[in-house]
C-alpha cells in the first residue's frame, strides 16, 4: 500500500510576522502509525523541498512519543526536506491520499489547483482522503462529479472555531474551517475542545485537531486494510 501526505509549502502568520506551518505531531503520528503497518509513504507539497514546520508545535509542551521519534528520526528528516513538487504527483500511484494540519494549508492548499485536482481524483477513483485540524481546509474549493462541493451532505470535522478563538488567531486566519465546511454543506461534527474526535463518511476522513492525529491514521488505516 502506498500513501501520498501532502504538506503545506506556506510559512506565514498572516500579517502578525510570525511563522506557521505543518504540526509536527499530525504529520509524525500518521507517518509512524501508518508505516509501522508496512504502508509505503510518499511526501509532496506545492513548492517541493522542505515544507514549514510550525515553530509553535516544535515547543517542549506539544512533544508527544511520535515527535519525539520524528526528532531522532534522520532518514525522516531527510525525506521531508525533499518532498515532491505537488504538480508531479498523479494519483494512480497511491491508495490514498493525507493532509496533516498546521495553519499554513489555510493559505496555500485551499487554493492550489493540484491539491484540488488530487483530491477529486483520489475521490472519484474510489480511494480514501483523510485530513486533520486545519488541513480540511485543502476541501474548500473541492468538487464532486456533480460540481457540488465534495462535503456537502457528509459528515465532517476540523479545528473549531472555539479552537481557533482559544489560540487567538480567529482574526488572523483567512477563514475559519467550521464555518467554511458549514458554508459548503457539510455536516459539522465535534467533539469537545482538545479532544480526540474523527469523522469518517464513506472515502471521506477528518479529524478535530492534533489530538486527533491518529484516530485518523487509525481509521485510513482500516479502510486500507479492507482494500487489500
């Protein structure tokens, strides 16, 4: 089985010149819980190379047992600073595809026209779409066969807006995700702040926030498993 994570390429903290980025913890709990299954992962992002690590989830409170191992993690790294130029990638080399969070696809993956026309092709191809915290903000401008939005009518989550009020940044952030999936006909769902909590809707997977990292991997995992 092959998996494609696609990255955020944006490093920016809207105008508060901050940096922003991928959460180390959504990329290295899926990327851990995933190969130690035998999954082959490939990583891509709009730019290519190294894509932004939010300085943020790099502080000693958010270490968890999987950033820890991403952090003495050599070959990893190495792999991360040179992930594939997104415009590269064609979905008949993978399974499915994987969006870890961090406040940077906000700005670039919602917008990027590969990252729109993967996931429909991942979609319509009858492979599995899994997305975590601010990441289900790359389904903004995702359609269906139809032309409607893809969440439309189907259960979802992502960070919620009483998330992003508590982190301070509500005024900062282009959108915010909640609403964004409510405006496109989503069927928002959530669990209680800093909780664990993932939807899953047919190919569709979405998780809260970071502590909902590997109920994600968990349940792309599963859908894998029943494909093989």
């Amino acid at each position: 089985m092959k998996v494609l994570f696609v990255l955020t390429s944006h490093d920016k903290l809207g105008n508060t010149g901050e940096k922003t980025g991928f959460w180390v913890e959504e990329f290295a709990t899926p990327y851990y819980a995933l190969k130690d299954k035998g999954v082959e992962i490939h990583l891509a992002s709009p730019k290519g190379g190294q894509p932004p690590i939010d300085p943020k989830s790099e502080l000693p409170d958010f270490s968890t047992p999987s950033t820890d191992r991403f952090n003495k993690d050599n070959e990893l790294q190495q792999k991360l600073s040179n992930t594939m130029v997104l415009s590269k990638v064609n979905h008949e080399t993978y399974d499915a595809i994987f969006y870890p969070g961090g406040h940077g696809p906000l700005w670039d993956l919602a917008t990027d026209e590969f990252s729109i026309a993967l996931i429909e092709s991942f979609y319509t191809n009858d492979k599995p779409v899994a997305l975590v915290c601010h990441a289900p903000a790359a389904l903004q401008n995702v359609k269906d066969k139809n032309g409607n939005a893809l969440v439309k009518g189907k259960k979802v989550t992502g960070f919620t807006n009483t998330e992003e009020e508590a982190v301070q940044l509500t005024n900062v952030v282009p959108f915010l995700v909640e609403d964004m999936l409510k405006d496109n006909g989503g069927q928002f769902e959530r669990g209680e702040d800093w909780s664990a909590f993932a939807v899953e809707d047919g190919l569709l997977i979405t998780g809260q926030n970071p502590q909902s990292s590997e109920l994600v991997a968990n349940k792309l995992l599963g859908q894998l498993t029943l494909k093989e």
